[in-house]
C-alpha cells in the first residue's frame, strides 16, 4: 500500500478541470445493457394484457426499468442514471438532482434533440 501511495504522489492525479463553482454529475449509461430487451418472462405470461395491434414490446419483455436506492444520501446526489432503451427506441433517464440541475438538463437534452 505504502508503494502505491507513493507512486500516485508522484504522479500529477488532476482529473478535473473546469470553474471553481463547477457542479459534478456523474452519469452511468447501461444502454449497452439492452436491459429492456435482454430480459424475457414470455415463459411466465398466463394471459396477453394488451393487445398485439397496441403493444410496443414484445410479449413477456420488459417496459419499464426502475432501480433506485432505498434512501437518499449524499452519494446519490447529483447521479444520473441513463438506463437504456425502449422497445421503441426511446431512452430512460433516472437521476437524483437538485432542481436548478434538471433544469439544465432539459435544455440541453432539448438543445440536442434541435440538432436531430
């Protein structure tokens, strides 16, 4: 331990730039995951709810995915959590973030939506 400690102390560690009032999210992306799709409980079906015409996924996968912790505290805030994709090509977004940070967020993701 006491080597590696001395071997990062050496080393310049500087892993963030930016203003000194800068606000850290830190986002994790589990689009690659598929977790939406990967996932099949058609075995488990007893009866179709919804209709063929209707649906938007296939029979026994997955619409919705809602992991979250069971209290909050100071680690997981300011978290955002990109949980993939939608059967139709729609991405989820969970976060914990102050007000004025969401709002943000929006004009960004409204930004980049003006690009498309």
């Amino acid at each position: 331990m006491r080597t590696l400690i001395a071997e990062k102390e050496k080393k310049d560690t500087t892993l963030l730039f930016g203003e000194p009032n800068i606000l850290l999210v830190l986002v994790s992306n589990w689009t690659k995951a598929k977790i939406m799709q990967a996932a099949d409980f058609s075995l488990a079906v007893i009866r179709q709810g919804e209709g063929t015409e209707t649906r938007m996924n296939k029979l026994g996968t997955m619409v919705q995915l809602s992991p979250s912790t069971m209290k909050q505290s100071i680690v997981t805030r300011n978290v955002m959590v990109i949980k993939g994709k939608d059967h139709e090509g729609n991405y989820w977004l969970e976060g914990s973030l102050l007000l004025k940070t969401w709002v943000k967020v929006e004009e960004e993701l409204t930004a980049l939506g003006a690009e498309t």
